[in-house]
C-alpha cells in the first residue's frame, strides 16, 4: 500500500491583529518529505498514524508530503497558503500512484482570500488523485465543517477529547483508513450544521454540557455499524461564511443511521446551548485578589482574553497590570511577548536595572503597553526544548524580568513553550515557588496539574475575550445563536 501523509494545521483568530506567513510554520515546524518521518513519531495525528502502520501486517510504504504546523494566529497570507497548496499539491503529483491519503488539518484555518482553507487544501488533493482514492483527515475538534470538506474527503476524524490527545485522532483516523483500505469498511458520512457561536468558557470535555455533548458521541460509537461520531465545537473567533458548529457521524454503509445519529446529536447541542454560555469569569482586579488570597499555592490565572493557543497575540498587559496596581507580596510567574524588551533585556545582560513600557504593541485595541522597572535576572538566547507530543519548541531569544515579587518571562515571538513550565524553569525558577501564574489559554493548563490548587479565569479583553459581542461580525452566517433570535437547528444536505 502506498499512503501519502501530510499536515497543514493551523487556527485562525479573524480578531487578531497579526498576520500568519512561513515564519510561523517555521516556528512550529516545518519539514518536508523524509525529515517528516524523523521528526514525527509520537507527535501529532501524524505521530498517531505512523503507530498504526508500522503495526499493519501488510507492507506499507508512506510517502511523507509536507509538514506545516502554525498553531494559532491570525489570518494566513495569500502568498503562505499558494506555498502550502503548491507544496502539497506538488507532492501528492509526484507520489502516484497512490492508495490513500492522511492528511493532519486544524479545520479552523482562513486565509486572506480563502475562506475555506481546509476544504481548499481537500479539494487540490481531490483533483490529483481523482475520486476513487480514499482521503482521510484528522482535525481538531474545533475545526469548522464545510459543504466542500465533506465532499472532498471519505471520513473527518475529530479529537475526542479538551486537552486535546492530537496522536490518539491520529490513530482513530488511520484505523479507519486503513480498514477502507483492507475493503473491511465502506464509511458513509452524515453531517450537520448547528447555528450557534459559544465561547471558549465550557470548552473542557471533563465536565459539564461539553462533556455531556462528548459523551453522547462516544455512548453512539459502541452501536454496530457506527465507525466514528466527531462532534466540532467551532472555535469561537473565526469569522467565515460558514462558520458554525457542527457533527459529522460516519457508519459502515448505513446512511439512514448516520442521518439519524446526526440529528441526535445536532438536537442535544441545541438542546445545551444556554448552558454552553454558563461562566464562571471574574475581573481581572477580582482574579488577583482571589489569588493572593488563596491559602496555598499554585493559582492559575487564566487570560482569556490572550490566548496565544487561540491566535492572540501574548501581549495583553491587562493581568499584569492588575498585579502591578495590587503590590502582591507573593511570587507571580507572568509570560510576555514583546521583542523589543527581549532585546533591550539582553543589551543590558543581567543584574541591569530596566524601566520601558512593556507589551500591549501587537494588540493595542484591547491593551495598551504599562511602564515597568525591574531588573534582568536571567537572559537565554536559542534555548530548544522537545516537548513530546508537541514537537520541538525553539523559544528563540528569551528574558526574565523581576519587578518586585512579579518574575515576568519576556519573549521574542510566540511559541508552544509559553503555556509551558518550561519557560519558567529554563530561566532558572522553580514553579513550585510560585504563589500565582499566568497562563495564556482558557483550556490548557494540564502542564503545571502537579503544582495547581486553585484555578481562576479572568475575563480579560482581548483578541479571544469570552464576550463575542464585542467583536464586529462581517462574514458569520446569519442568523445564529445567541447574536440572533433562531428557534431551530439547520438540516443540512450531505
């Protein structure tokens, strides 16, 4: 069997005022053709399916395309998304022929002039390989589900679970592949749109009306005949004419049950909708002191509102700026993207006593730069990290910052690593002495579990704020829940 592999992912923030171009594919990964094979093991859906074909009893030979990893920033530049589109048409041309095709995608991705980038990238890889070639995809499970994905692939695969497990999708997805291509399967896929938008709040699949939601998907999957049931959770931020929630069901041949299953599980998320909007946020000011009042260390703050894992930018000064006004008297661990401290940090080496107006210059319209003095304790210039199942992480040139008991992490560009204890401890800081930290994600704190007592989110302003009605609208099909008045789900056609 001959399968060609390759990933293009990457979650578009319409908000964000960055752009997305090569630089961040290269700063997540960027690898082509064998390097992918060398590189991948274990990291990724990609990693999940190399597991499941190494165990195939049948020669498999795998013909590695491209591997373009953005993670989470703001639109992608018409020239960056013609290079993928090249890159992977180019590859899947010079691979045939060809017995199937994996392909690793986000499904939350936009570009310039693209709105649709996943059910483009589906369908240059349709053109190639004609109809009868099975395509299947591993995504995110907040990827956006479109009539063109639909058609162009034979199963769309959905992470199971918020934290995310990328290499166990990767593994669903190959099972399924390659029982298509044993002629074990023949997969039917139904699928339905859900008009309603929800933020980030309830996004965590261990408990309330997400975990509800996710388990009905999983309960389905234990009938006969039911191959994968991939409920998508739109990532709130993503500003497209066909945005929305939405369920993909696949079965073995059955289109009347997957229709039927399909329904169901459109029906119980409408069913949940206000529940989905239930928040336990509190104000930046509120979240501080909740913390320095919290008898025992570690507290999480997380910034909502800036979360580099939903394409912010990292530069929201609004929590520091809480814990600034405040004096806290224990230690406070705050990560910072600002490339002009980094430098500054690094000109004046450690021990130099600094005072500039930090962050707040990529995201200026939800934050603004606060004047800090403090001294530089520590400086790190290259430092690479191989987080597991993340990949390789190069934080670049780095810098700690301590103004009073608050030990700000400086950054010169976005990374995985900032939602990392990694970050911290590579500067020379132990988390364990910390009282508080700041985390930029609303979902994936599972990295600093073993150190956590108390978790606070704080509803931040920003790029990926909770509040969607503070953002401009333009392209959101409408009507949809909660923006407008909708009584009903949509049926939608397969």
């Amino acid at each position: 069997m001959r399968i060609a592999v390759a990933e293009i992912a990457q979650e578009t923030d319409s908000f964000s005022s960055l752009t997305a171009d090569l630089t961040d594919f290269e700063s997540y990964g960027l690898y082509f053709g064998a390097e992918i094979l060398q590189r991948m093991p274990g990291v990724g859906p990609i990693g999940g399916f190399l597991e499941i074909a190494a165990g195939q009893t049948a020669p498999v030979t795998i013909l590695p395309i491209v591997r373009a990893f953005g993670s989470a920033g703001g639109t992608i530049t018409a020239e960056t998304f013609a290079f993928l589109v090249d890159k992977l048409v180019e590859g899947l041309k010079q691979s045939l022929p060809l017995d199937g095709v994996f392909l690793s995608l986000h499904g939350a991705a936009a570009s310039t002039h693209e709105d649709d980038v996943e059910g483009a990238l589906l369908q240059a890889a349709r053109n190639v390989v004609g109809d009868k070639i099975p395509i299947v995809v591993a995504l995110d499970h907040h990827a956006n589900i479109t009539q063109r994905m639909v058609a162009c692939a034979n199963a769309l695969i959905g992470h199971e679970t918020q934290p995310h497990d990328p290499p166990a999708t990767g593994r669903k997805a190959a099972k399924v592949l390659f029982r298509m291509l044993h002629g074990e399967i023949r997969p039917t896929v139904r699928w339905r749109k859900i008009p309603m938008i929800t933020p980030q709040d309830q996004f965590l699949t261990s408990a309330g009306p997400m975990k509800e939601w996710f388990d009905l998907a999983r309960q389905m999957e234990q009938r006969r005949g039911v191959l994968d049931v991939s409920p998508y959770p739109m990532q709130p931020w993503l500003d497209v004419a066909e945005g929305g929630w939405a369920v993909v069901v696949h079965t073995d041949d059955n289109p009347e049950l997957a229709q039927a299953l399909a329904s169901e599980m459109a029906e119980k998320a409408w069913s949940l909708r206000d529940q989905f909007w239930v928040s336990a946020r509190v104000a930046p000011s509120e979240a501080v002191r909740q913390a320095v009042a919290a008898e025992r260390g570690l507290v999480i703050l997380s910034d909502t509102g800036d979360s580099v894992f939903g394409g912010a930018p990292g530069d929201s000064t609004c929590i520091l700026r809480a814990l600034l006004e405040q004096r806290i008297d224990g230690p406070a661990f705050v990560p910072m993207v600002d490339a002009a401290a980094v430098t500054a940090a690094l000109i004046a080496g450690v021990g130099a006593s600094l005072t500039f107006a930090l962050g707040g210059k990529m995201d200026n319209l939800f934050s603004q730069p606060v004047q800090v003095s403090g001294k530089v304790v520590a400086v790190s210039q290259g430092f690479t990290v191989d987080l597991q199942d993340r990949g390789i992480c190069d934080l670049g040139r780095t810098a700690l910052l301590q103004v009073g008991s608050i030990f700000i992490a400086l950054l010169q560009h976005r990374c995985f690593a900032i939602n990392h204890p990694v970050l911290y401890s590579h500067l020379g800081l132990d988390i364990a002495d910390a009282k508080m930290v700041v985390l930029k994600t609303a979902s994936n704190f599972q990295f600093f579990q073993r150190w956590r007592h108390q978790l606070v989110r704080v509803d931040s302003p920003g790029t990926t704020q909770s509040d969607l009605t503070a953002f401009h609208w333009q392209r959101l099909p409408r009507p949809i829940y909660p923006l407008d008045q909708v009584t009903r789900t949509k049926e939608t056609k397969a």
